[in-house]
C-alpha cells in the first residue's frame, strides 16, 4: 500500500500587532454659566463694535447674499441638466453678460443723459419758477399772498434748490459711499461675487451644519423653516428686480412717445426709487414732471397721466402680487416698516424693510403652529 502524504499546512502569515494608542480626550475647562454667558455676550458685543467701525462688510456681505438667492433659481434650473458647478457656473456668465451689458450700452448714455440734465437744471427750475408766478398772480389779485408773486416764487424755488441738494447728498452720496467709499469699486465688485459664488457652491455644507446643530427631533422642522425662508427671500428679490426693471422701461418708454428729454435717465431714476414700496412711484415722478413743464403743459399732463398709471400698475398689481407670493404681509404693514425703516436707519433702514417683514413673518407661521403652552 502506498502511503499518502498529509496535505501541506497552510501558510501562516504573521498577523501584525497594531498597537492604538489611547486617545487623549480635550481637558474640560470648567466655568460658570454666568461667565459663558458673559463670554458670549462680549463676543456679541465685539462683533457689533467691529461692524459697526467697517459698515462695508455687513453691506458686502448682504449683496453677496442677494445675488445668491437671485442666482439660487437659474442654478436649480441649470442643475437638472449639468452639474451644479457648471450650473453655477454658467448663472454667473450670464450675471457677468448683463453687467457687461449695462457698463458698456446702457451706463454710458445714463451717465450722459443725466449730466445733460444736471446741466440743464437751472433752466428747468427758471421754467418752473416762471409757471409758479403765473399761478400765483392769481392768488395775488385775491391778497392772499404775503408778498409779490416774484418773491415768493423765488423763495419757493430757492427751498426747492436746497432740498434736492439735500436729497442727492443723502440718499445717493450716502449710498454710494457705504459700497464704494471704503474699498474700490472693482474689490468691492469681487467681493460680492466671491460672497455669492461662495454661498451657492457651499450651500450644502451651510446646510447640514446648520442642521447636525439642531437636536434630531427638530431637523425636520428645521429643514422646513430653512426652505421657507430661502424661498420668501429668493422670490421677493427676483420679483423687486422684475418690477424694477418693468417700471424703469415703462417710465423711459412713455417719456420718450411723450416727447420728454433725457428720457432714458428718468426712466433710471424711477427704477433706483422703485425700491421703495408705494412711495417709489411717486418718487420718481418728480423729475421727469418737471421737465416735462420746461417743454409744455400738456407734455406735463401727459406725464402726469403716464406716472398715475404706473403706480397703479405697481400698487394694485405687482407690489400685491410679490406680497401675496413671498411676504404675505397686508399693505398698510409694508407701508408703516418702509417709514420705520427711513426713521431708523435711512435710505439703509427703507431697503431692509421689506425682507425684514418676510423674515419676520416666516418665523411667526414657523412657530405659530409649533408653540404650545404646558
């Protein structure tokens, strides 16, 4: 008999002792609830002082995050058929499209338009003033004026003067000095890009660390409050910068069928004013009415009629419709936070106003259903 050899042990591998060393836990540093309350309250403090010394960091930061929401659609369409790179991507050249657009075509005949009709001013108010003493003579011939109609015209014309210098330094000069006094217009420009394309690309990171944040038996209602949010602000400002734009080419339309110079400058004006709800059409008005008399008194009866018409169009159909869509706030609420906003914080306080509703309001549904008493 042939004896059959054993099979051949396996080859053991020597098994590698990996050795872990224990992990050295952060030592607790123990404090009081009164001092962690104090810490968070200097830090609160702190980050007041420092925006409050470099107002341009909370104004960058806030139209970085405005054009993120206004950008936030074009991405969602964009990313149903390429990557949500490509997707931002491709909403910033067409965002840089239009800017090109509106620095090389429209500014320049803004700019021209509106230095012709600084330039013409004297003129419109001489005009002015002779149509103020032809409708006081009237009151003259019934003593009901305290002097001649020369002298109160005048008066009348000198106040106007002032208050337009008044109003151009305020509203414009303080503007423009927030965004671009502090740094140059082209830093400032990248700035807000950088903010915007930074908040789209990361939007996802923003939003799981605001949820991991949250205790796990509220990430759902969190998330629903993030995407009511987003949603209230994203559609009120793509539908400001709609009414913006339908009433500035409605304005510079009328004026120019009217036959009213620096029609395309008017027409600029009334989209800058249009930012304010209600007032803005008004607002807007004044200038192109007042050229308007320097040519003839149905040329201003025209363009009276054209602004009636514009502001109803804005305060019975767009203004109501953005409200009913994102806000959902009644009218007379818009009106009174508009001139709580101008009392508070200017020109700054009235922009705010609107989107400080819509905030407002979200979290008062958020957390009237939520909120229940022991």
């Amino acid at each position: 008999m042939e004896l059959r050899k054993p099979p051949p042990e396996p080859i053991r591998l020597r098994e590698r002792r990996v050795v872990r060393r224990p992990v050295r836990r952060p030592t607790p540093i123990l404090i009081s609830t009164t001092a962690w309350r104090l810490i968070l309250l200097g830090l609160a403090a702190l980050l007041a002082l420092v925006l409050w010394a470099v107002p341009i960091v909370p104004a960058v930061a806030l139209a970085g995050f405005a054009v993120a929401l206004v950008l936030s659609f074009p991405v969602q369409l964009f990313t149903a058929a390429v990557p949500r790179g490509i997707a931002i991507l491709l909403s910033f050249l067409i965002l840089l499209a239009v800017l090109l657009l509106v620095a090389y075509i429209l500014l320049p005949l803004i700019v021209s338009q509106a230095g012709a009709l600084v330039a013409a001013l004297p003129n419109l108010v001489q005009n002015l003033e002779q149509y103020l003493v032809r409708a006081l003579r009237a009151l003259d011939a019934r003593d009901l004026l305290p002097d001649t109609p020369e002298a109160v015209a005048a008066r009348l014309t000198e106040d106007f003067r002032n208050s337009l210098g008044a109003v151009a330094n305020n509203v414009l000069g303080h503007t423009v000095g927030i965004i671009f006094g502090t740094f140059s217009w082209a830093l400032t420009l990248f700035a807000v890009i950088f903010i915007a394309a930074s908040l789209l690309a990361n939007v996802r990171s923003f939003k799981a660390a605001y949820l991991t944040s949250v205790p796990g038996h509220y990430r759902h209602d969190a998330l629903e409050f993030w995407d009511a949010l987003g949603n209230a602000l994203s559609r009120y400002l793509g539908g400001l910068g709609l009414v913006l734009a339908i009433q500035g080419i409605l304005s510079a339309l009328g004026l120019f069928l009217i036959g009213v110079p620096y029609a395309l400058a008017l027409g600029a004006w009334v989209s800058i004013t249009a930012v304010i709800p209600y007032l803005g059409a008004w607002l807007g008005a004044i200038p192109a009415l007042l050229v308007a008399f320097s040519i003839s008194s149905t040329a201003a009866v025209l363009t009276g009629i054209l602004f009636l018409a514009i502001q109803q169009l804005e305060g019975n159909v767009l203004t109501p419709r953005i409200q009913a869509q994102t806000i959902k706030v009644p009218s007379v609420l818009v009106f009174l936070g508009v001139l709580a906003g101008g009392s508070l914080a200017g020109i700054t306080g009235v922009l705010l106003a609107v989107p400080t509703l819509a905030t407002v309001r979200v979290i008062f549904d958020f957390f009237r259903v939520r909120l229940r008493t022991e």
